[in-house]
C-alpha cells in the first residue's frame, strides 16, 4: 500500500488527499479493503493520464518535425538538441506546474531547501562566492531586477531619490535593451563611455573616471552603476575590471558585469578560495554556458545588501501587491538582516503568524518557477564534465581556429589582442587570480592585404576588399554549414591608412565563428582543418584576382577589338566589352548597339558553357545601356591573359558567325521576293495555255452575271484571235505550278522538282562555309531508296541550271 501512495505521490495526483493512518496495528478492516480498490482505480487512472500525455508529446513532436522531412541535417540537429534537453533538464514542466499549484506559503517552505542547493551547485561548479541568486526569462528582466535591488541599496544609504541614476555603458551598448529600461525604470539615465573607433565594445577606465568626477558635481544626477563586459558578444573583448572596480569603491558605485567569460573560472584545473570576480554581480547567460535551451539567465550577487530596519509591523499584504506592481521585484525590505552568506542559514520571519522568506525569494516566487526548477534539476542530473563540455569544446574550436588562420598572411584576426598583450584572469579577478590567458569565445577575421603594387586611391581598394570579404563569406557559408558563420558589418573592422585619425569611417564585413552560441557540438578537428585549407585556398584566389583586376586596363589595351568597362560593385576582376570590328566605337547609334549587345549576349552564352565564371552585365544604365562580359575570380594572375585571348577568338568566331546569319537573312529574303516573283509568271502562263474558258466556273444560265455578259461581249471584239484566245490547242508540254526550295548551304533557290521526282538531294558548297580539304571532289549523298543511274541525270542538271 505505501508503494502504492509514493507511485501516485510521484504520479502528481490527488491520492494523497486519501491516505488513512493505519493506527489498528495492521488489522484488516472492510474500510481498508475499500481503500485498496480506490487505489487500483487511482492506478489505472494513472497509467491512462501517462499514455496520453505521452501520446499528446509524441503527435506534437511528430507534427514539428513533419516540416523537416527535407532538411535531414536540421531534423538531426533538432533531435540531438531535444534528447539532450531531456538528458540534463528532464521532463521540468510538470514539476513546475505541481510546484505553481501549491498555496504561497507553502511555495516560500519549499523554496528554501532547493535555492540552497542551487545556490551550494553553483559555488562550488562557478566557483564564484554569491550571496544569493536570481532567474530571469528575459535578458532585460535581469536588469531591471539587479539596478532595482542597488537602487535600494543606494537608497538606503543616501538620500537621492529626487535625481537620476547614471548608468555608465559602453558605445556600442545594446540600443533595444537600453530603451526597455528606461521605459520601465523612470529615474535613471545612461551615459556612454567613449574610446577609440576599434574598441567601442570596451570602456576606457581613464574616461570613466573622469566623467564620475564630473557627475559628482551635477545637481539633477549622480554617479550609479557601471556595467562592464566580460566576454564582449561581438568580439570577445574584457574590460579591466580590477581598475573599473577600485574606481567604483571609490564612489560607492554599483559594478555589474556581463559577458560569456563568466562561466570560465570552471574550466580551471586548480583555484583558490580567495578568488572572486571583482563586481558587486553579474548575469551569467545559461544557455551558452551549458549549450542547453530553455534555461534562464542566472545573476549572481556578490555584495552584501543591506535592509532597512523597521520597528513596525510590516504589512504582508502591501509588499506582495508592490511586488507585483513593479515587474514582480521587491522594493521593500521584509527582514531587518543582512542576507546570510551561508545557504543553511536564511533568515525567515514569522509574522502574524505568516511564514515569510527574504525578499528575493519573493521575487522568486512570483516567477515562473520552471526557471529555478530547470537549474535544479540539472545541478541533480548531471555531473559537472556533462555541465562543463560544452563550454570547454567551444573555447578549444576557438582556440584551434584561431591558430591555423595566423597561418594565413592575407587574413586579419580581429579578435587577436596581441598588440594589447595577453590578458588573463587577474585583469577580471580579485586575490590570488590565476597567470593563465583568457579563453576566446569567438574568432572574428577578414580578408584584408596591402601588398598589391600600383594601387593609388585607397577608398577603391577598401571597397573592393570588402566585396571580397562578402565573397568570402559566400562560399564558406555554403561549403561548410556545420560551422555557423556569420557575417558582420561594423567600423571595427574597417581597415585604416597609415596616419588615419578621421572619424568619418565606413562599416566594413568580417566573417564571425562563435561555437558558444550554437546548441550542437558537431564540428571536430578534422572538420577545422579542412576549413583552414580551403580558407588558404580561396584567400589564394582573392590574391590573384585582386592583381589581375589592377592590370586588367592594361592587358586590354593589347587587343584591339576588347575595351575594360569599370565596374564598382563587382568582386571579380572587372569587366570588358568585345567591339565588333566593323563598328566605331566613336560614332555610336542605334544600331551600332543593337551589334554590340548582340555579341555580347551571345559571347557570353558561348563561354558559360565551358566556364560559368563568365557573366552578362549592363543593359540598365541609362548613360550606359550597351551590355559587357563580367569576369569572375581566377586561380592565378597569368590566368588573365587566358582568358582574354579567349574571349578574343571567341569574339572573332561569334562575329563570324552572326555575319553569316546576317548574310543569310538577307538572301533568304531575296529568295522569298524572287519565288514570289516567279510562282506569279507561272500562273500567268497556266492562265495564258489553258485559256479563259476553262478557268470559268461550272455554273447555271440562271446564274450568270450580267457584267460577266459584257466583260465577255468586249473581248470577242477586240482582240484578233479570239478563238485561240478563248480555247486555246492543247500544249505539247503541260504546265504546272512548281514549289521552290531554299539551300542553306549554296544559298540559291531551287525547284522542288528534283527533290518529288528523282527523290533525292543534291548536297552543294556553301562559298562562306570553310572547306577542311580543298583537293577532294565534291561527293552527293544519296538516299536508300535512289536509284543508281540517277546520279549523272542530276550532277549533269545541276550543271546545265
């Protein structure tokens, strides 16, 4: 029986609600009997709400991955992502929902046990001392929870609530994020630390402290928080955090720090217990940390934060309903102590007889609480090496990366700090921090050279660098999808001129490798190694473009019927326009482009055949609406004069051609006018031998027209031989209507007489066709069917016509 009730306990039912208390010594009674068989029907019931909700799972699972049935490669990695969610997470939700059931003060009960051990996993696996944690679903919801609880703080200690906040950020701080909290946060405001243009993600401590001592004096405002990076999401990059924090106690300013090298102090081997992130918190993004979705941000909170005393009772009620009124966050103290740095030591109150938890945990309780379940819930499914993996493999994919590409002289590593030397962890820790580098959570390059002679305006150089950036971009995306690259767009990675102190600067694109932030860890050594190869490869072909491209209106100029066409926007080596040779560049009409675009459409055909690196471009200019030939990348810079001496003969052959077709057009349309021209002699002498009576109709008396009468009358009178004229003898040869033929070969036009009588062709020279051996007599090509001895009958004709 108790087997039983613990099944349906676990079950997440209401058999708890009859449970008896056997207290007759395991007598066996009628209501006991009656018990069992409430108990066997619970377990049916049971066993029925599992097998559909398991159906239910299966059927909505199965309906998702319907719609990847042609991504094999998207459905593989949905899967991996999904069972590995279940490995660690597990089945959370139906926890949560038994949890968000329970009466409050039974939630606040139950808390306590599992925030301490959450809190207990998080010391030992972050190894960062906190005083206690927050959940949030929400990246700004994490903010606004850590600037209300050190307004608060602040608060306490000073009385400044009638001026803002100053927030001191980086440049390139997140413009979205900023607006949802002051839209939700009134009495604060941001203040941006500037630096030099290829390190807005960082602050420049110097300028930091300057602006708070200038920020001390303002009446409307003072000195808060700063918020610092630790991991840059765009490149990776710390802030001194050791220096930004002695300025900061200086003031008794708030340091809050963010970034994806949070979570590093795990990765090392060996740590001693004075060591400590130098901030008063930070938020930890989960997800990235542990490649697990689903799971909230974590902030830490390092600094001791202290309460207001209160002599009066406090009114329960009030702060629940303040809570919930600003974004479930406690602005109201509800104990008058310090938050326990020991998780089994958190102070509860008791009072009106109402169980009460600090206030975070009031915040907390108004969450979801699948947020603090789902980190529980691995802290007591996973070993730390699961926990852990992810992050090691992705820094190790990053450092491995980034050590093949130095390899590579045409590549610029925007994430390499080696002219700032190589930061490690005492620039982010306090006491005895570890000599060991940071780990890089990204790889940022570009392709990027300055050693192509005879380049004189720089800003072309730039702009066509950066088409051969997109390039780039373009074919390692799609040979290699397993990596996830990403294209960026930003003036840090805009490439400077010795000297260059403008501020006007362009954004330029580099190409972003960020394992971190991908949940399938699908990419090996192997896999790496091949990638460095083919970016060698194509950085090879980027080189020899780049120089082909230079002396390309140079090596035109070798070639008389070939121009160079400039074109901007165009990563290849640039274009060229064939000029027919009977046409004058000079004396442009019409029908001089006509020409032109005509054999460059057709030019252009001719070559993608063998080589579909060679494009049709123009047409839409409207200064410029002849076409051109774009060509593309080469391997080697002697691959130019190939291919123009290429499209040279290519040019010639196509010029040919089209003047034969033109030729042929034109006797074709001569040929029609003369068959229509001789079929008209011929009826005319049909009519003139066969006579006008037998070209008359077979009609009635009734019938004949009066005009006809007179047209009649007038003939018999004025012409000589009227009889003749009327019924003509019989002709000793017949006449009749021949069809004509045209020879595509000889370009004449023939009687089709030949062809239904003899039934055969005659195969004639054509004069503009090229003869391959001029000493071979002309041989007929005769049909199956044709006799032998008809052969002289038509070479002797073909002579005679």
């Amino acid at each position: 029986m108790n087997d039983k009730t613990e099944h349906n306990i676990n079950g997440i039912t209401d058999s708890s609600a009859r449970l008896k208390s056997s207290s007759g010594k395991g007598l066996i009674t009628a209501n006991s009997i009656h018990d069992d068989a409430n108990y066997e029907a619970d377990d049916s019931y049971s066993n029925q709400l599992a097998e559909l909700n398991n159906q239910t799972k299966n059927d909505f699972i199965s309906y998702c991955l319907s719609f990847l049935q042609d991504d094999e490669e998207a459905r593989e990695c949905a899967q991996v992502v999904w069972n590995k969610y279940l490995q660690c997470v597990g089945d959370v939700a139906m926890i949560s929902a038994f949890f968000d059931t329970l009466p409050f003060n039974i939630k606040a009960s139950v808390l306590q046990k599992y925030q301490n051990e959450i809190i207990e996993w998080c010391r030992k696996l972050f190894h960062i001392n906190c005083e206690t944690l927050l959940y949030s679903t929400f990246y700004s919801e994490a903010f606004l929870r850590i600037i209300r609880c050190a307004l608060k703080q602040v608060l306490h200690d000073n009385d400044l609530s009638i001026k803002k906040a100053i927030i001191y950020v980086s440049i390139d701080f997140d413009e979205n994020l900023k607006s949802d909290l002051l839209s939700s946060i009134s009495n604060i405001k941001f203040e941006h630390i500037q630096n030099d243009l290829t390190h807005e993600d960082m602050i420049d401590v110097q300028k930091l402290e300057e602006s708070i001592k200038q920020d001390l004096n303002d009446a409307h405002s003072y000195p808060f928080m700063v918020i610092a990076n630790i991991g840059t999401t765009l490149l990776g990059r710390c802030d001194d955090l050791i220096k930004i924090k002695q300025i900061c106690n200086q003031h008794n300013i708030w340091l809050h720090a963010i970034g994806d090298l949070l979570g590093s102090l795990m990765l090392l081997s060996t740590i001693k217990e004075n060591v400590n992130f130098s901030c008063d918190s930070l938020t930890i993004d989960i997800v990235k940390l542990f490649g697990i979705q689903n799971l909230p941000y974590v902030t830490f909170l390092i600094r001791s934060i202290n309460d207001k005393k209160q002599d009066k009772q406090i009114d329960f009620n009030s702060t629940q309903d303040e809570q919930l009124n600003t974004d479930n966050l406690s602005t109201k103290s509800t104990a008058s102590t310090n938050i326990s740095s020991s998780p089994s030591t958190t102070t509860v109150l008791n009072i009106n007889n109402v169980s009460m938890s600090h206030s975070f945990d009031d915040v907390i309780l108004h969450s979801p609480s699948i947020s603090f379940l789902s980190i529980w819930s691995i802290s007591q499914r996973c070993s730390n090496n699961d926990v852990l993996h992810h992050m090691k493999r992705s820094f190790e994919l990053s450092n491995v990366l980034m050590k093949n590409l130095k390899q590579i002289k045409t590549l610029k590593i925007l994430t390499d700090d080696d002219n700032q030397g190589i930061f490690t962890y005492k620039r982010i820790c306090s006491g005895d921090a570890s000599d060991e580098p940071l780990p890089k959570t990204v790889v940022i390059f570009r392709f990027q050279t300055t050693d192509i002679p005879n380049i004189e305006d720089f800003d072309a150089l730039y702009n066509y660098i950066d088409l051969l950036n997109l390039w780039l971009f373009d074919k390692l995306s799609q040979q290699y999808p397993k990596m996830n690259l990403e294209l960026l767009k930003g003036i840090h990675f805009q490439m400077l001129q010795p000297a260059d102190n403008s501020s006007e600067r362009m954004s330029a694109h580099a190409i972003r490798f960020a394992p971190l932030e991908h949940l399938v860890d699908i990419v090996d050594d192997l896999y790496i190694q091949a990638f460095t190869d083919d970016v060698q490869r194509y950085s090879d072909i980027l080189l020899a473009t780049m120089a082909a491209r230079v002396r390309l209106p140079s090596s035109v100029a070798n070639y008389e019927n070939i121009v160079s066409i400039s074109v901007p926007n165009w990563a290849g080596i640039g274009a060229i326009r064939y000029i027919p040779s009977h046409i004058d560049i000079q004396e442009q009409s019409e029908l001089s482009t006509y020409d032109i675009n005509t054999i460059q459409a057709e030019l252009a055909r001719k070559l993608q055949v063998n080589d579909s690196a060679f494009s049709l471009g123009g047409g839409t200019n409207e200064h410029d609406s002849m076409f051109y030939l774009r060509l593309g990348m080469i391997r080697k810079c002697d691959d130019l004069d190939v291919l123009l001496q290429k499209i040279a003969d290519s040019g010639k052959e196509t010029e040919t051609s089209l003047k034969y077709v033109e030729d042929m057009a034109e006797k074709i349309k001569m040929g029609i006018e003369k068959v229509q021209k001789d079929l008209k002699n011929e009826n005319q002498q049909i009519l003139a031998q066969e006579g006008l009576l037998r070209q008359l109709p077979v009609i009635s008396s009734k019938e004949i027209n009066i005009k006809l009468i007179d047209m009649l009358i007038y003939v018999l009178l004025t012409q000589l031989d009227i009889i003749s004229w009327w019924s003509p003898p019989p002709a000793t040869t017949s006449l009749t209507t021949k069809g004509r033929s045209f020879d595509l070969n000889s370009g004449c036009v023939e009687s089709t007489e030949d062809t239904y009588v003899y039934r055969m062709q005659i195969k004639k020279q054509s004069p503009h066709a090229l003869t391959h051996n001029d000493d071979e007599e002309a041989t007929s090509v005769t049909n199956t069917d044709t006799t032998t001895n008809s052969t002289d009958n038509i070479s002797e004709k073909n002579h005679n016509q």
